[in-house]
C-alpha cells in the first residue's frame, strides 16, 4: 500500500509538472501540447476541474501512502511486543529450571522445609502470541 501510494503520488505530481513544463502558454481556450502532439483543448473550467481531480488523486496516493506506513508502524509493535514476551518466558523458565534443580535450603527452624519466598510483583498478563478470538 505504501509503494501504491507513493507511485500514485509520484505519477500525478510528474504529469501535472509535464502539464505545466510544456503549456506556459495559456489562454481562455488553448490546446494542450504533451510531447509535441495535441492531445485536447481545454478552456478555463476544464482545467480548474482538471486541477481539482489531479489533487484527488494526489490525495488518495497519499492516503495510501500513510496508511501503508502507519500499517508497517502497527506490525513492528507487535514485533516487537512478541520479541520481548518471548525473551522474559525464557528468562522466567530459566530462573524455574534453576530453582528447581538447586537443593532445597535447610530451614532454621528445624522443620526441613523450604523457606517460602514472599511473593513477587505480577504484572496483568497482556500479550498473547496466538489469537483465539479477539
């Protein structure tokens, strides 16, 4: 989408500068010349609403154009979101394989069990990998 757009934005700005480039010489009713053939004759209105559709579809390239990149911006988010839950998984199953392969700590207290940690800050879980649903 960003390419359509920006074609469609570069094709319009090169045929209106053609436009311009090769018809200084306007008056109430001129011929256009394009490449030194004639291809129509406009008069005032016809290139007022030239002008207006030209600026449409300069419009629409670049409501493409952003479009395609503010979609490139979305996918790179999740990218990345997706990057860094799957690093802090495997930073969690390393801390749990290590935890359980360390002998369990004699307790002062005589008892043989192990001390219990005071819980941690949770966060909400936010991020699924997968979507079922949503």
């Amino acid at each position: 989408m960003l390419i359509i757009g920006l074609l469609l934005m570069a094709a319009t700005a090169a045929f209106t500068a053609l436009l311009i480039a090769f018809n200084l010489s306007g008056g109430p009713d001129y011929a256009v010349t394009l490449f030194g053939s004639t291809p129509f004759t406009i008069n005032a209105l016809g290139a007022f609403l030239s002008g207006i559709a030209l600026m449409l579809i300069f419009g629409l390239g670049l409501w493409f154009m952003l479009g395609g990149a503010a979609l490139i911006v979305r996918r790179s988010k999740k990218r990345r979101a997706a990057r860094h839950a799957v690093s802090e998984r495997d930073e969690l199953r390393g801390q749990l394989h290590n935890a359980r392969s360390e002998p369990p700590a004699a307790d002062s207290s005589g008892s043989g069990a192990a001390p219990h940690s005071a819980p941690t800050s949770r966060r909400p879980h936010r991020f699924h990998l997968l979507r079922h649903g949503h």
